[in-house]
C-alpha cells in the first residue's frame, strides 16, 4: 500500500524519459537534488528504466553543480558563493547513494564537503554550527571577517544532524563512515547543551532562549530527535541517547 503511494506520487513528476516536472538542473539548487533519492528504491523494487534515468539526470547537475573556493557546493546559483547548513541534508545523501550504488564508492569529496562546512561553519566554543557562510564575504548577512552569518539556526542545524546521519547509513568504506560519525557525535553533543529540559525541545535560536521572539520549535527538534534515534539504532551512539531522542 505504502510503496503503491509513493509509486503513484513520484509518477506523476517523473517520465519515462528521466526528466522531472518542475526540476530545472540549471537552476543549480541543492534543493532540487533532495527527493531524488528515493529514486534508488523504486528502481530497485520496480527496474522501471525511467527511474534509472532519472538518478542520471539528478546525478548531471551533481557533477557540474558550482562549488565554493574551497570546495564546497554552492546552495543554489542564485546564491552564489555561499554554503547554507541545510544544503548538506539536501544534495549529500543522494550523492552519497549514487556513489555506493553506481560509482567506485570514493566518498572522499563527499567527506570533503562536510568537512570543509566544520572548518569554516563550526564555533569552537559554542559547540554550533552557524547557518550560512559566504565565501567572497559579499552579501549583507555575512560577517566582512569570516563571511559567516550572525546566528545559528535549529531548523539548520536539525538538517545538518539528519544528513550526516543518512550519509553515514548509506556509506559502505568504513574510514569514511567513521569520520563522519566523528563529525556527527560532535554535532549532536555541541547541540544537546542546549536542549529546553522542560519542555524537551529546542529553540529556533538555541543559544538564544530568553530572547524576545525565540520560540520552541517542532520541526528542528523533530530532525534531531530522528537523528538521535537513527544514531543509537545503528550504533552511531550510545544507547542511551535512545532515551533522549
């Protein structure tokens, strides 16, 4: 019933060509990459062809999507230069599936990226990942110094902590899964120094909660609690974060 579902969604947009309606590989959004992941398991469970062809014509705007200096995929062209936490969770998983599955499973540029976004992204002291990062330093948001932006944002952060962890699901290297996880155990230890203890969840500033205007938020809460719960399932971490999660 389940499969039929999702079979009867995705066939709408996809055709039998591999073209996808409203998907635009020009635009060069990590956005757009995100839902062609589940692409894999439909091919997998139907070999309908157009499925297939459809992972190629995703997979073209992965090969040529514009990266930052350093090496990392821009959000989108139209915010050129710039990384945003949440871009991580939407192109890096599909990424990650096409390597395992089609390519020569070398996660090194994959592993590149995430670590790229800890150097430039990752406050030391706060133990938080900030939302954005401009690599030319231009944009108004961005810090002249450090072309980072001024907050950090839970929405983001929860993206993040739910991409490494479905990365490192759908990697099979072993010393790449392991420095994922190293990032992944940090992500999520920095973040839990801030969780609300009354109301178990956090707030869309966490570090930030007596601010006018903050607030709880469900769906960044909702993200690493998934996250906590997929860790201690695959044994990522303790068993004991289960609990929290």
């Amino acid at each position: 019933k389940y499969i039929e579902f999702v079979k009867k969604f995705v066939d709408y947009y996809v055709f039998d060509d591999g073209s996808i309606l409203g998907y635009h590989v020009d635009n060069y959004s990590t956005d757009d990459v995100c839902e062609s992941r589940i692409l894999f398991d439909l091919y997998n469970l139907t070999n309908n062809e157009k499925y297939n062809k459809a992972i190629e014509f995703t997979y073209n705007q992965v090969k040529n999507h514009p990266r930052t200096k350093e090496g990392t995929f821009w959000h989108k062209k139209i915010y050129p230069n710039q990384i945003w936490l949440d871009g991580l969770y939407m192109m890096q998983p599909f990424y990650t599936r096409y390597i395992t599955i089609k390519g020569n499973q070398d996660y090194s540029d994959i592993v590149n990226q995430f670590k790229n976004v800890r150097k430039l992204m990752f406050n030391e002291t706060d133990k938080l990942y900030y939302h954005g990062y401009d690599s030319s330093k231009s944009i108004f948001w961005a810090d002249k110094e450090t072309g980072l932006s001024k907050n950090y944002w839970l929405r983001s952060i929860g993206w993040f902590t739910v991409g490494l962890i479905d990365v490192y699901d759908y990697m099979v290297d072993e010393n790449s899964k392991e420095e994922i996880k190293k990032l992944f155990i940090e992500t999520i230890d920095g973040l839990l120094k801030y969780l609300d203890k009354d109301a178990n969840m956090f707030y869309q500033l966490p570090d930030k909660k007596d601010v006018e205007g903050n607030y709880l938020e469900t769906s960044g809460s909702s993200m690493v609690a998934y996250a906590l719960l997929k860790g201690a399932r695959l044994n990522v971490l303790d068993k004991s974060y289960q609990k929290i999660g």
